[in-house]
C-alpha cells in the first residue's frame, strides 16, 4: 500500500494495526487515529484533504485532515477487495466477493454498486468519462460504465492484482500474476502483452511524455522500462 500527500503537504499512510497516521514532511507525527481492522490496501484523498480508507473487515471511513470522523461504512458484508479511489466526489470501493460499490463522498451513502462475478483483490481505476477498470481473481480485466452496466471484459488467464493504468491516449496498462503486462485499449481491445518474468501486483507507471512505462515484477525483482 502507498501514502498519499494532503494538499497541506501532510502524509498519510495506515499500518497493519489498523492505525492511520498523519506525518509532517519532516517527520514529525500530527495525529493517528485507529480503525476496526488492519489496513492493506491502498487509500485516498480529495482535493480538499479528506481522507478516504477501508480496512480488513470491509468499513470504509472518511477523515478530514486534521483526523476527524466524517463518516464510516460497510457497503457490503465482504473482506476489501482492493484500495479505494476517489474520484468527482465519489469513493469507488472493491470488495472481496465482486462487488464494486461506488460511495458518496460527502456522507458515505451508496450511489451504486455491482457484481463482476469474480473475486477482487484490485483496487480499482477510473477514467476521465467515469469508466472503472478493475481486474479480477478470476484473470478478467472488467470495464463498468457509470450506473454498473459492464461495457466488456478481457481475459488474461492470470489472476489480477495490479491497479490499471490510463495513458495519454486512453490505453490501459496492467499486469497479472503470470508475469504478463497488457495494452488494451479503451474499446477492450488486446495492443499487446509482454512477459516480464515474474508477478506484477502494483500499479504500472506510465510517462506520458517519452511514451514509455515502467513496470515492477515483484518475484523476480526487476524493474523494467
């Protein structure tokens, strides 16, 4: 899981005690407040520095930054699936058993959810017109438009740990836990796939400038480019 920067140049990252921590860039501990469950998997914040976090027993909360509770929920009886995303005053939230659950950020209700059919252990991404990208367990990268609807799925016989990627042009970058890193584009297309020789659970990191990504594989150890 990753920390993530406050607009106030604050960090913020959870621990595996299920306490979230808000750190000065020089260091120094500006408060920490504890959850219900360990926290795995990656969290989020808006442009205003509220926090959005889920942990191991599947709540979602909301914190503004200086720590306070702005709301919590279980939108489903499920483990996480993933890391949360925030995005236009939304909290997209994975669960372990399919369903992605799109949460408003302002009181923590549901907007919508829906159910991929597989389980989740991704947490999901979201385009610039509100597509989320989200890959499965069962080795399927799924496209859900606004509302739920599914628009296509693509098989890539992995499972799916890996956070999507967007490029510049709407291509999605992702990689499994075959070792195989894929280029899709927005319509589901296959562009290609390449072996990187070992598991790829994080996020690819695309350079929209050279035109060039950089993927971790965590078996083997190497970074490529």
């Amino acid at each position: 899981k990753s920390a993530k920067t406050l607009p106030n140049g604050n960090i913020i990252f959870g621990n595996e005690k299920g306490i979230l921590h808000c750190i000065s860039p020089d260091g120094n501990i500006q408060w920490t407040t504890s959850l219900t469950g360990a926290i795995s998997f990656d969290l989020d914040v808006d442009q205003n520095g509220n926090i959005y976090v889920i942990d191991n027993n599947g709540n979602v909360y909301s914190f503004n930054s200086s720590g306070g509770t702005r709301w919590s929920n279980q939108p489903q009886n499920s483990a996480p699936g993933g890391g949360v995303t925030f995005k236009d005053n939304q909290v997209y939230v994975p669960s372990f058993n399919g369903t992605v659950s799109v949460l408003n950020a302002d009181n923590g209700g549901v907007n919508w959810s829906t159910n991929i059919g597989s389980n989740l252990s991704a947490t999901p991404t979201v385009s610039a017109d509100d597509t989320t990208y989200i890959g499965g367990l069962n080795g399927m990268i799924f496209a859900i438009e606004p509302g739920g609807s599914i628009a296509w799925s693509l098989l890539t016989d992995f499972e799916i740990r890996s956070q999507a990627s967007i490029g510049p042009n709407g291509n999605i970058y992702l990689g499994n836990d075959g070792g195989f890193v894929y280029a899709i584009k927005k319509n589901g297309t296959q562009i290609w796939k390449e072996n990187v020789d070992g598991a790829v659970w994080g996020k690819i990191l695309v350079d929209p400038e050279q035109q060039f990504i950089y993927v971790a594989a965590i078996t083997s150890k190497y970074l490529r480019k």
